[in-house]
C-alpha cells in the first residue's frame, strides 16, 4: 500500500530512499510511544526492588501487605500477621510496591476498614 502512494506521487517507479525514510519515522515513532516509556518503567521498577529493606512495608502483586524481615538475593520474608507470626518467603520480583513509610499499621488497618 505504502509503495503504491509512493509510486503514484511520482509517477515513475518507487523511490527507495522515501520508503527508507519513512519506516525510519515509522521507527523513531514506536520508539518515543512504546519502547522508550517501558524501558523508564523498568528501570524505575528495579530502583525500587533495590531499595527494599528490613522493616518496610510492602505490597506484592497478589495484594498482600506485610512487614520485610529480611532480603537475600532474590528473596524476602514478609510478615503478614503478627499475632500469628505468619510469615511468607517470597521471590523479591513478587513486590509490587513500597508502601508509604509515613503510615503507621494502624493507619493501614483504619484505610481498609472504611472501603
């Protein structure tokens, strides 16, 4: 399709270097809209994976909260119930997000009472 509108601009046949051109800017757009933002999000991501340390409070892609006991390599031990000491070893990657470190327990107990 695109070198038949090439081939009718100019009358003659296909311009090798307009066809270039233009998957160049096919190629320039996908960067800046695709790849560009998922390389940042990556990148943003293993900063934060980096910056896991005892005692912070997490949340894992399966939605559950805990307490870092500790990080080895690739994994975590999470402290989910206190009164029960249950605890969950983990692979670090399973961490979503670092939960504010300004909130207390009881901050986050009151949150999920009133939803």
């Amino acid at each position: 399709m695109i070198p038949a509108m090439l081939q009718q601009q100019t009358g003659q046949g296909t311009n090798p270097m307009g066809f270039l051109l233009l998957m160049g800017a096919i190629f320039v757009i996908f960067w800046f809209l695709l790849w560009r933002p998922q390389r940042k999000r990556d990148r943003e991501r293993q900063e934060m994976l980096e910056r896991v340390r005892k005692n912070d409070k997490v949340l894992t892609v399966g939605g559950i909260y805990g307490t870092v006991r500790w990080v080895k390599g690739d994994e975590v031990m999470l402290l989910v119930d206190e009164s029960a000491n249950t605890k969950l070893r983990m692979s670090l990657s399973s961490i979503a997000r670092i939960v504010s470190e300004e909130k207390e327990e009881g901050e986050l107990a009151d949150q999920s009472d009133t939803s």
